[in-house]
C-alpha cells in the first residue's frame, strides 16, 4: 500500500499538544522537535499553546526557587494554628 499524498514530515497539531511538553524540556529526539518546530512556525493556536506551557514551567521553577517545600510547611503551620481557636 502507498501513501502517497500523505507527507511523513507533517504531523497534525493532536501530536504536537501531545509533545510539547517533551518539547519544552528538550527531551524530544531531534528529529521529531524539528517537525514540531517546524509546525509551531506555521501554526498559530499551537504556538500560543507551546508558549503558554513554556510560560507556565518558568513561573513552576521560579516559585521552587524562592520558596522551598519546608518554607511553605511552616507558613501552612502558622496559618493554620492562627485559624484553629484553641479551647482553654
Ligand atoms: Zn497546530
């Protein structure tokens, strides 16, 4: 069988959502973030989409940075102990 009117290099913008967060991170093989780039060139709804993650991973690390997971503990302890009233 032959596929001929169908171009290998062009993948549908299903496989690219489903990629771009592979893509962000670099761990797509060359080859394969080549076609995707290629793609994001051509199509605007997935490049918003592409840059919207690229977005939402800079804030996800930037917040990991200046607050660690034991800051956070001990400001959710001191909420909390202000919300509870304690009985006497
Ligand atoms: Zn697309």
């Amino acid at each position: 069988m032959w596929f001929g009117s169908v171009d290998l290099s062009e993948i549908s913008c299903t496989e690219v959502l489903e990629e771009i967060e592979l893509y962000i991170d670099g761990e797509l093989e060359s080859d394969r973030a080549a076609h995707l780039a290629e793609h994001l060139r051509t199509c605007t709804p997935c490049m918003r989409h592409a840059e919207f993650h690229a977005k939402l991973k800079d804030i996800v690390r930037s917040k990991c940075r200046s607050e660690t997971p034991e800051h956070l503990m001990v400001r959710i302890r001191v909420m909390l102990r202000r919300e509870d009233p304690r009985p006497k």
